[in-house]
C-alpha cells in the first residue's frame, strides 16, 4: 500500500483595503508558477478591513476564504487589531501579505508577525513613506520612482527592504498617470519577493 506523505502548507494570507490588484497578482503568479507543488504554499484567505473592497469578490471568485473585519465599530487601534489577529491566525500563516491595506498597524501586532509580515509601498522606499506617494514625487520633480516591497517592522513603511522597481517619470505625468505606471511593477515585484522567500 502506497503511503501518504503529509505535507504542511504554508498558508499565505493577503490583508487588502481596495481593489486588490496586487492580491490577484500574488493569487495568478500562485497558480502560474504553481506555488503549491513548487513551496507548498497558497494563498489561504483574504481579509478587507473594508466590506466594500472589489478585491472581495475576486478572491471568492477564485475559492478562497476571503473575509472582512471592519474597522469602524472598533473604539481604538488595539481592539481592531486584535479582532484582526484572530481572523489571520485562524489560517496559521506563514506570511502575512499587507496589499494595499490601508491601516496603520499597532506595534503588538507587527510584534506578532515579525519576520512573516510584508508590505508594499508605491515609493522608492526610503523616500516618501506615508500618504500622497506619487504626487509628493512629482512636486520633488524626481525622474524616476517606482516601488517596494519591505518587511514590516513598527515604523510606517520602514524594514528591510526584499526588492524594489524603478519607472521614469515622463513630461506630462500626474499622480494617477504615474501610479498606474508603478503598479504594473509592483504587480512584478510582489509575486517575486514572495516566491523569494517561500524558497
Ligand atoms: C498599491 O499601489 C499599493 O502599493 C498601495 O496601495 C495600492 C493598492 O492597490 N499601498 C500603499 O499605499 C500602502 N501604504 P491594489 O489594491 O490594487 O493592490
């Protein structure tokens, strides 16, 4: 008789606050590259803090557990991000993936995660952590910008950097004709720091 050999996943789950398109980047370079049988990995759920997140209904359109947990009926930053902690840990995950997740996260939780946290940020990093990336790199006229995909450590778009994209800003460029232009790199580099690190 043939054995099964029982492999431990290592569950990947994804926090989003929008559109989540760096999610469904993360979630088709899983199914391209087949990170299941490559690093025994896959993207177990995705959390919106908001309920009206388009990146919901793609998740669930793609079978995966995909929840909110809004942060407005918490009284403060601990309560929400403890009610958050207690819907990633239900997945036991090995990397916690902050796409487009629009909260500043209190100290115990990135405590919590430490070394299993990521974030992407649509700026060159360390330039223009915070709000307002693109616009602030324009009004600084820089030529280039780009993004970065970091751990997450208690300073705000702080840790050490896994990979970064540059993109040429061009004569005419407003903040949304130079977001959109960074985020097909970011699309690039999140996948890839990911599957660096499942390695
Ligand atoms: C992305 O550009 C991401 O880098 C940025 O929000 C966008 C989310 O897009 N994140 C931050 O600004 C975090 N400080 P998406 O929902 O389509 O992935």
């Amino acid at each position: 008789m043939k054995g099964i050999i029982a492999v431990d996943m290592k569950n990947i789950v994804i926090l989003i606050s929008g559109g989540g398109s760096n999610m469904a980047a993360i979630v088709r370079a899983a199914q391209r590259e087949h990170w299941d049988q490559r690093y025994s990995a896959r993207v177990s759920a995705v959390i919106s803090n908001r309920p009206d997140a388009g990146g919901l209904a793609f998740a669930r359109e793609q079978g995966i557990a995909a929840q909110v947990v809004d942060h407005k009926p918490f009284a403060n930053r601990e309560e929400f991000d403890a009610a958050l902690a207690a819907a990633i840990d239900r997945h036991e995950p090995a990397l916690v993936v902050l796409a487009g997740f629009m909260r500043i996260l209190t100290p115990g939780f990135v405590a919590r995660y430490q070394g299993r946290l990521l974030n992407i940020h649509p700026s060159l990093l360390p330039a223009f952590p915070g709000l307002h990336t693109h616009q602030r790199a324009l009004d600084a006229g820089c030529r280039f910008a780009g993004a970065t995909v970091h751990q997450v450590t208690a300073e705000l778009d702080f840790g050490p950097i896994l990979e970064q994209a540059v993109v040429p800003v061009v004569p005419g460029d407003t903040a949304q004709s130079l977001a959109a232009r960074v985020l097909t790199q970011e699309h690039l580099i999140y996948p890839r720091a990911i599957a660096t690190l499942l390695r």
